[in-house]
C-alpha cells in the first residue's frame, strides 16, 4: 500500500452539526479577533452539511446569542418561527390530558427549527470566513503520534467493493493532520468511542443512556406556526420511557416524532410501530388528516445528562455536543448546549495554540464547561431522567419534587445502567401485536424510508459488522427473538428462513441504514458495530 | 483539442421529489440537490481524453441560478480545468439553453462538446440536439462508448434492435449514456486545489441571448398511485380478466 497523502491543519473537526460548526466559527473568529492564523477543516460524513442533521426541534437561541449576534437580522437565517404556544398532554388511547408545562420545558423565547436548513445556513457562515468543509468524506480511523495523543484523522478509502478488492473508482483516504482534533460526530460517534475507550474518559462516570427519536415531516393544512405540543403516555406502557413531540412550522408543515428510551425491556417492542400507531390518536390524527408525509428519518440521542458526561479532554482532542453527551433530557433540548461546548472548546484550542501548545489535554476545557450555564443547567435536572426507570408515575412525581421543591438542589445524584443489558428474553416477555398501517396516516417501515433520501454505494462491504456472526441467532433470535428487526427504524436487520430448513439467517441490509446508531447502542451482546460507510453515504435529509 | 462539458444541477437521484403543494412545479427548496449523473459521464469522459493526450483543456460550463456554482466547484474538483457560470434566474428551458450554449460555444471555439444525454429533472432530451442544430455541428447522441481518432469520433450507443454505431467530424456535440464510462469522485486535495482554479460569471444578456420561456407550465399533478395487484387462481381467469377488465385482449 502506498503512503497516504497528507493534508495539515492547525485543527480538524469531524462532524458538520452544531457543535463542529459553532466551534469551527469560533475558532476563526479568535483568530481573527487576536490576529493569529488558524487553519480549520471540517469532515462530515453525509453528502452536504445537514444532510444527516435530524432533531425535532425546539431551539434555545443563547448559544447562537453569543457566537452569532446578528442572527436575528439576516435573511438567510432559517430560524424565523418564534413558539407560540406550548403544550403538555397525558394521552390514554382515546383522551388527552393537558398536564402543567414542566419550567424545563418553557419555551419563550425559543424557535421551532429544521436542523438540517440551520446547519446548512452555518456552514455557510463557517464557510464565509475561511473554513473549510469537506462533506462527502468519513472520518474513518483516528491518527496517533508516537506519544500517544491524537494527531488528526484519516478519511476512509473509497471504492472498495463488497469482496474487499479495490474497484476501478478505487481511492486511498487521506490523513488529515491536526494540532488539535474536535470529535463532534454527534450521539454515540464511531471515532468518540474509540477515543473514549483509548484514553479512558469514562471511567468513573456511570454509563451513557439512550433513547431513539423517529421523526417526520408532513406538509398539512391544520399547521398553526408557533405551536408546540409534547405527549407522554399512549401508546407507551408505564413502564417505558418515551413520549412525541410535534411541533407546527412555516408553510403548513409539522414536524413530529416519538422518542423511545432505549432502556426498555421487552424484546418485542417496537419503537417504529408505537410511533405509527401514536399518530392515529384523535388528538393528533386531525392535524396531519388530508396532508402527506415529506420527509422520514431516526436518530439516536443521549438521556444521560450530567451522568453520562465522560471525560472531555485527552492528548491533542477534545469531545463536544452530543458525542459526548451534552442533551438536557428535561428540556428535551440540546443544540444550545452542543454549540456552547463546541465554542468553548474552540477558546481553549486557540489560547493554546496561541501559547505554542500542541496535542496538549485541555482539562480547562472541560472545568470551564462545566462551571458554564451548561453545567449549571444539567446538573439542576440530573436526577430527572433516572427515576423514570421505576415507571412513568414515579419519575413525574419525583420530577416534581425534584424541581419544585428541591430545585435541583438534592445532595444525591442517581446513576444509570447500560442500555443493552436492560432487555429481558424474549420468553419472560409478551409478544406486542401493531396494528397494520393504513397507507394514509401510518406506513410500512420500508415505505417511510424511501422518504429519508438514503442511499449507499452498493458495491461495499458492509458497514455494520458483528463481531460473532453465530450469536445473531444463536442470542439474538433465540432469546431475545430478534429486536434488531424490530428497533431498527430502517429495516436494516431481517431474519429469513433459509430454504428448505427451519433454520434463519440474518441479513443485514446495509443500504436502508439511516446511521440511527440504536443497533450499536441496543444490540444486547453488544455485537453489532457500527462503523462509517463509504463517505456520502446514508440519508439525505430534507429539512430535518 | 478544447472540450467543452456542460453540467446541470438538478435534484439529487436518490431523493423521492414531491410536488409543491400549489401544484406550480416540482419542489426543490431545502431539497438536496447534485450533478446530473448523465453529465458526470459526460465529464469523466473528457478528463479521460484530456488524459489520453486527445484534448488539452477541460471547460465546465453550467446555466443557472447560483446554486449552479457549487456543481462547478465539484467539476473542477473532479478535474476539469476552468468554469464557466452562466446565471440564469431558474434554469431555462432547453432551447434557451441551447442558446446560451451555442454563444459560449462560439467564444470557446471547442473540438468537442461533451453533454449528458438529459437532464434527470426535466428529461427533455432536447439540448444537446438544439445545440447542435444551432451550431451546424455533427452530433452523437447516447454513446456507450466515443473513440477519438484523425478529427472523427466513433461512438456506439444502444437501440432497440442492437449497437448502432455511428462517425461524427468535430466539432460536434456528443451526448453521454450512462454506460459510457465509470464517474470518478473528487479527492480532498483536489477539492482544494479547485478553489484556485478559474471561474467566469457571465450572463445571458453578456451573451446576447433571450433566456425567457417559450412554455408555460400549466400544472405539475403527482402520477396517480398504483392500485394494489390481484391474485387469480388459474390461467383461465387470468385470460378472462385481461379480456373482461384490462381489455387488452381481444
């Protein structure tokens, strides 16, 4: 194999969302500001910044305040509808019942965004003063010196085919150099956790939850801008974590999706179903009757908190937003928070830059984040999240007491549990029978994902790789009847009978993956790895 | 030999296009959009000339609003030499088109213009052929494969019956198939390197060319969704309905 070709920078950034960019707009703001010269690449992975952005989403604009005063007065921001109104319901399967609005949940003075367009618009602020942004190509493999600190990553090769030989479109990646490296691949990046397991960072923190949000853009009639309505209860059982969102946007489009805590237990749960099914309740059924589904997408989010934070700092990197986990649960928000943590990073690199640093651990980074309002505000609701575990009643309760009368003050702190050790067998279990979709208001999994634009090359090997091909059925189906068939939201994983025998294989539709991550998170063996496709890759995101 | 590569910027091939909901048009805002894939080929093509020693310089050329410059970029990226950007409010129809390629034709002076055989978007399959008729050029139209040799170029492109096989003097206008080449990807250092190549921004004015519509569109309707299909029991029954129902039997 030949030698790579190398391209240096003073640093790299791997991930095109709101923390990546906030901290790469930063960085050449100080420079600007203090007169010294930073060169700043960005990588990502999707085929254009946005492509694989997808967050409901509510926005708290205090983190584009202070990296972007002027937001507010340019055109071509994005971020025009101001919430109106906000709501709170219980839902039984027939009844709504409106619940008083959590103060965590306040909305004034926030606006209802499609991330995707406000990642877009970013990078071209980044773009605009001298970033440069590479979508299309994955960071594939981080590079490390002869210490041992991180010194840059390598994009991955391109045109390889499925049998592991070079096609004619063959093309080695390319090692991107670093004096200082920011993982800002979002939840559960495939680089973080390397990095995260390398250096140690999450040794004494309890360990990162999860939950899956499964989303949709419909364009209908009944969309009032400004309102946002928030659910908890039907179709979930009390003893799983999860509710909806469904927020009315400009131009008669609602965004809404349903969130499912990847702490449940029963193997036979399917997060994709429960949000078809939610979405024929009289409540929300009228909203979306005689419009069309637009747009389709999932994505993995951290529900870990404060908790669940790692380490942020090690030798020549830094982790920030929702690679390391900076989602306020309680909020259900968290591109403020990833914003921050990636400007804040971007301050600490360029002072140590300044200094002549390189491939330093920047621990003030970390102890300046969280003594920010960043930490200030996940602390506060640290406990919230956890106590949901003993079933819906107790968490709301205890969020009660927690925010009413301890106001986050509470000398204890509640840990977490591993997501993939929560699933019970499938034998203790009931299986859950969904209604059918009917074509109008629910579809079938395959039908919603010709809506998320995806799309891989097909000549490659597959990117989500079992570390034991045997325990697919030997665990997987056998005990656990095969949840990856189930919270897959992009109907990846599919267990076929094998001709002429009762035995079944699984097949791993690696086209369909929307690069969600729950398999990664779920998968109760901890088998399944996800791994970056070939770049360009993976869901084309409309305005998510 | 100059080749000159037109490329149109449409919505990407893998994104499921809906129609606005005013019925106007197809909806593109917020919608990714790409290199229209015929076009790649088109300009794999070319650089493969340029590399075999046919032709020395690869001119890009797009016709559009200013999302058109971002398609250039990843020409130049991919390998052409110099961009030329013809803005245009929306993208014209194809005789304007034609037009405006006809007049940057007759300021570049190309062997050859290289086009995709349409545009995914429109699917007209008109340009490259009222280009050619413009210029009073030769045309080769759908090649799957284009050899260059003594200032004629023979290309094979598929009909129905088999291969035809066709020669063209240049100048001339040849439309890429997608079977006519592999596309290749830009590279990261290329990608840098293109950002110092040249770029010229013209207008249709600049050019002495009307771009104004000749059609107006009336409405854009979504194709009727397919009815779900039926089971017949045995072949009888199915002759009957198609005779019966489908009629398409007699």
């Amino acid at each position: 194999m030949s030698e790579r070709e190398i391209m240096e920078y003073d640093v790299v950034i791997v991930g095109c969302g709101p923390a990546g960019l906030a901290a790469a707009i930063r960085l050449r703001q100080t420079a600007a500001e203090s007169g010294q010269e930073i060169s700043v690449c960005l990588l990502e992975k999707g085929a254009e910044p946005g492509a694989h952005s997808l967050a409901g989403a509510v926005l708290e604009p205090r983190a584009l305040d202070e990296l972007l005063p002027q937001w507010r007065e340019d055109e071509t921001c994005p971020i025009k509808t101001a919430v109106t109104t906000d709501r709170f319901c219980f839902l039984t399967e027939k009844k709504s019942y409106r619940l008083p609005t959590p103060p965590s949940m306040h909305n004034e003075g926030n606006y209802i965004v499609s991330l995707g367009r406000t990642v877009r618009w970013l990078a071209e602020q980044a773009e605009g003063i001298g970033v440069d942004i590479f979508p299309g190509f994955a960071a594939a493999e981080v590079l490390y010196n002869e210490q041992g600190a991180v010194v840059g990553v390598a994009t991955g090769d391109m045109g390889i085919a499925k049998d592991g030989t070079q096609t004619g479109n063959y093309q080695q990646g390319v090692e991107l150099r670093a004096k200082y490296t920011i993982f800002s691949e979002g939840c559960r990046g495939s680089l973080s956790a390397e990095v995260m397991k390398k250096f140690n960072l999450r040794t004494d923190d309890a360990p990162q939850t999860y939950g899956i949000g499964i989303k949709e853009l419909w364009e209908t009639e009944h969309a009032n801008p400004g309102e946002v309505l928030h659910t908890i209860g039907w179709p979930l059982r009390n003893d799983t974590y999860g509710g909806s969102f469904l927020y009315h946007l400009e131009a008669g489009k609602i965004a809404l999706g349903f969130v499912v805590g990847l702490d449940y237990k029963n193997p036979y749960l399917s997060p994709y179903m429960e949000f078809q099914r939610f979405k024929h309740h009289p409540a929300i059924a009228p909203l979306l009757a005689g419009g069309r589904r637009i747009c389709y997408g999932a994505r993995a989010l951290n529900e870990g908190g404060w908790q669940g934070i790692p380490q942020l700092a090690f030798p020549g990197g830094v982790l920030t937003g929702c690679a390391a986990g900076f989602l306020n649960v309680a909020k259900i928000k968290g591109v403020h928070t990833a914003m921050k943590s990636g400007m804040s990073a971007a301050e600490h690199i360029a002072a140590a830059l300044k200094a002549g640093n390189e491939a330093a651990t920047l621990n003030d980074y970390e102890k300046d984040l969280r003594t920010s309002w960043v930490g200030d505000e996940l602390r506060k609701v640290r406990n919230i999240r956890p106590m949901f575990r003993h079933g819906l009643w107790a968490g709301l309760s205890h969020a009660a007491i927690d925010t009413y009368l301890l106001r986050g003050k509470a000398p204890w702190t509640f840990g977490h549990h591993n997501d993939h050790s929560q699933l019970k067998k499938a034998s203790e279990c009931q299986a859950i029978e969904y209604p059918k979709p009917d074509g109008e208001l629910s579809f079938s999994r395959l039908e919603n994902l010709a809506y998320s634009g995806v799309n891989h090359e097909a000549n490659q090997p597959a990117h989500l790789k079992l570390r034991d091909n045997s325990v697919a059925v030997n665990v997987n189906l056998q005990d656990y009847a095969g949840p990856e068939a189930r919270y897959c939201p992009a109907g990846v994983y599919e267990f076929v009978k094998e001709e002429n025998s009762d035995q079944h294989a699984l097949v791993i539709n690696a086209q369909n993956c929307v690069h969600c991550k729950t398999c990664d998170i779920k998968d109760p063996t901890q088998n399944i790895h996800w791994t970056t496709p070939e770049g360009g890759g993976g869901p084309n995101y409309d305005s998510m | 030999m100059k080749i000159l590569v037109t490329v149109k910027r449409v919505i990407d091939p893998y994104i499921k296009v809906r129609v606005r909901a005013d019925q106007s048009a197809v909806e593109t805002d917020g919608v990714k959009m790409a290199m229209n894939p015929f076009c790649e080929n088109a300009l794999e093509e070319a650089l493969r000339w340029r590399e075999a020693g046919i032709a020395n310089e690869v001119v890009v050329l797009s016709v559009g609003n200013d999302s058109c410059v971002e398609t250039l970029r990843t020409a130049l990226a991919i390998g052409a030499d110099r961009a030329i950007h013809v803005k245009a409010a929306n993208t014209p129809q194809p005789l304007a088109t034609a037009k405006i390629i006809t007049a940057v034709a007759k300021r570049e002076d190309p062997g050859v213009i290289w086009m995709g055989k349409q545009g995914i978007d429109g699917d007209y399959n008109q340009t490259g052929q009222m280009t050619a008729a413009l210029l009073g050029w030769g045309q080769g139209l759908f090649l799957s494969s284009a050899k260059f040799a003594d200032g004629v170029v023979t290309g094979e492109s598929e009909v129905d019956s088999g291969i035809r096989v066709i020669q063209v003097k240049t100048p001339c206008v040849l439309t890429a198939d997608l079977r006519l080449n592999e596309a290749r990807y830009a590279t990261l250092p290329n990608i840098m390197k293109a950002k110092k190549k040249p770029f010229e921004t013209l207008t249709p004015e600049e050019l002495s060319v009307d771009a104004s519509d000749r059609l107006t569109t009336l409405i854009v309707n979504t194709p009727p969704p397919r009815a779900g299909g039926v089971r017949v029991a045995d072949v009888a029954e199915l002759v009957s309905k198609l005779r019966e129902e489908a009629k398409v039997i007699a």
